[in-house]
C-alpha cells in the first residue's frame, strides 16, 4: 500500500518536472518571438529614418 502511494507520488511529480519543462519552453519561445519582433520594428524604423532624410533633402532643394 505505502509503495502504491510512493509510486504514484513520484508518476505525478514526474509529470509535474514535464509540465514544467513544457512552459518554460513556450515561455522562451515567445521572449524570443518579442526580440524578434522589436529586431524587425528596429529595421523599420532605420529604413523610415534613412528615408525622410532623403525626402528633407529633396525638399531643401526645390
């Protein structure tokens, strides 16, 4: 009876490490999906830059 209950103690904390493993994962994956994302913003944002610079320029001389 009492190793029934050992056995069964260390199934659910066994489960327990894999479901806490599994979150850990997803929780990498989406700081990884955020760093991405603020790389590309950061992209975006040079390539704006670069161009309204172009556009300043044009228009100082007409």
């Amino acid at each position: 009876m009492l190793h029934s209950r050992f056995d069964r103690l260390e199934d659910r904390m066994t489960n327990m490490e894999m479901r806490q493993t599994e979150i850990y994962q997803v929780a990498r994956a989406i700081e990884h999906s955020n760093n991405t994302g603020k790389a590309e913003l950061d992209e975006h944002q040079v390539k704006l830059s670069k161009h309204e610079g172009t556009f300043k320029k044009i228009a100082s001389n007409l």
